[in-house]
C-alpha cells in the first residue's frame, strides 16, 4: 500500500530516495502560493531558479518581452525584480509570459525534488485539484509532502499546508493509503487550527505582518480557491 508522507523541511529530502515517489512541494508564504497565482492568472510557465544569480542568467537567454522577473532573498525583493507574493503578481502584466522565479526556500525545494517521478507545486489555494490530479494519475505511488520551512528550518504554516493535503487524500481516496505519524500530526493540527491564525502566528507570518502585508497572507490562507496543478517537468512548471 502507498503511503502519505510529511517531511518537515527540505532538508530531509534524499535524493536517492525519490525515484518512484511523487512530490508535493508547499511554500504557503509565498512561493508555492505565488507560482499557483501567476498560472491562475495567465503565465505560460514558471522557471524556478535557485537564486537571483540563476534567474538572471535565464533571463538574459529570453526577450524582455516575454518574461517576467520576480524573486526575494531572506525575505527581501532582489533589486531589479518584481516584488514575488502572489497578488504582486496578480497586478503584473503576466497573461502569457514566463515567470521567472526565485526565492530563498519554496523553488530551492522544487530542484531538490526533480529527481522524483512527480513533482508538484502546492499550497492551500489549489490543494483539493493536486489530490484530485494525484489520485487519478499516481494513485499506486507514495507522495511525499514536502514542507519547505525556512533555512531548512521547520515552519508552521508548512505544516499546517500539510495537514490540509493529508485530510484531501484520506477524504477523496478512502483506505488507499498509509499515513504515517508526521502526517497523522499534520491532519491532527490542521484539524484543531485555523488558516489565518496559524499564517499570521508563524514566525514568516509575523514577519510579513511586520511589512504590511496581511492582503498577502490572508490571500494565501485561502483553500481551494483555484484548479491550476503545476507539474515540474524539465526545469518549468506548466499546469496539467
């Protein structure tokens, strides 16, 4: 039997291990958040770079045109970058371009899981279409929950996120699963909590707080809201 499993922070991902399993990357503040916003709202792709270094080099390949810029570092937009929370990028000229894209934890995840089978983007504003997509397409694979935490540090709106998924697979796919215990945790706060309270209480919540951006968090603190599944595939993540 397939298992659903949470892994705390990026950090615990093995390499080795992913072969055969499906990843499900969380970010809620911002990345995961942010990259199902921009498909939502028209991007053609997103790149996920590893950092501002990376995504400048992408760019240079592409024409301004085409292309969108947006990253943060330790919670700072890059100079020269558009600012990367999700209605930021909802208010960009994006229908149709490629979001070039990087953060300091939610895309470093994503390229620490390309070697799994599938890799997904995700948080709680398209959780329910990512279950449903995993459920139909790999329902015999073990799915990885991946927290992205902060500097391989362990955040609660992460886990939280998490717990949401947990509760999706065992509601929509009944008896097909083992849950392991950092999952059962998972399903267990989420359970108890509430979405806004556990965003603004986490540590990356207070500090966006701190600069003004309760819009932000509150958007992100939304569940199910849209349909987009990014797939990573190849370096770019399309919807599905």
């Amino acid at each position: 039997m397939p298992k659903v499993h949470v892994l705390l922070t990026k950090k615990e991902l093995d390499r080795e291990r992913l072969p055969g399993k499906v990843v499900v990357v969380l970010d809620i503040l911002f990345a995961t958040t942010s990259i199902v916003a921009a498909l939502a709202h028209g991007a053609a792709e997103v790149v996920p770079a590893l950092d501002g270094e990376s995504a400048l080099a992408e760019a240079r390949g592409r024409d301004p045109a085409t292309c969108l810029l947006a990253g943060e570092l330790n919670a700072e937009t890059l100079p020269g970058f558009w600012h990367p929370t999700p209605l930021a990028l909802m208010r960009a000229d994006i229908a149709g371009k490629s979001l070039i894209y990087c953060t300091t934890n939610g895309t470093v995840a994503l390229h620490k899981s390309a070697r799994a089978d599938h890799v997904y983007a995700a948080a709680l504003v398209n959780g329910r279409a990512v279950v449903e997509r995993i459920v139909q397409a790999h329902g015999d694979e073990t799915v990885l929950i991946v927290c992205s935490g902060s500097a391989d540090n362990f955040n609660l709106e992460d886990f939280y996120g998490a717990g949401h998924f947990v509760s999706l697979f065992r509601r929509l796919a009944p008896e097909r699963y083992e849950y392991t215990d950092a999952a059962a945790a998972a399903e267990t706060l989420y359970a108890h909590a509430d979405a806004m309270e556990c965003l603004t209480r986490a540590r990356v919540g207070r500090m966006m707080l701190a600069r003004q951006l309760e819009d932000e968090i509150r958007f992100a603190a939304q569940k199910d809201r849209f349909d987009v599944v990014p797939k990573l595939a190849n370096g770019l993540l399309r919807p599905v």
